[in-house]
C-alpha cells in the first residue's frame, strides 16, 4: 500500500497548533499529520513501514489520509 501524498494547508496549521499547544490536537489531527508525514517518505521505504504493522493499523493509516483528503481546507 502506498500512501497518496495529501499536503494541505490545512495540515500545515493543524501541526503549527500542534506545536504551540500539542494538547489541542484531536487524535485524528494527530494521525492526519502523521499520515501525511509519512506520505512524503519515498514508495519502496513507505511500503516496507506500512507492510511492517499489524493489518489494523495499516487500515488505520489508509483511513487518516482518506479523511485528511475529505475535509474542507478551512476546517482547521
């Protein structure tokens, strides 16, 4: 499974906040930024990080962006 790189700015705000006050973050804001972390890492490393956790966990990752990509740009 490769991730679809999702750079927002919306993802751009949600870790600066994160940053300033990291207990303002939802933990899907968390998982968002995560995913779109790791969507930047080249496909082949990508591939081995995701094949490497549990099944759960990689459906988890798949739905973070997948929510990420749904959200409105000015929903931050």
């Amino acid at each position: 499974m490769v991730l679809k790189d999702t750079f927002s700015p919306r993802v751009a705000t949600l870790a600066s906040r994160g940053l300033f006050d990291p207990g303002s973050l939802s933990l899907d804001d968390v998982r968002a930024i995560c995913a779109t972390a790791l969507a930047r890492v080249p496909d082949h490393r990508q591939s081995e990080i995701v094949k490497a956790r549990p099944l759960v966990e990689q459906i988890d990752m798949a739905l973070a962006v997948v929510r990420l990509a749904e959200l409105p740009e000015d929903a931050a």
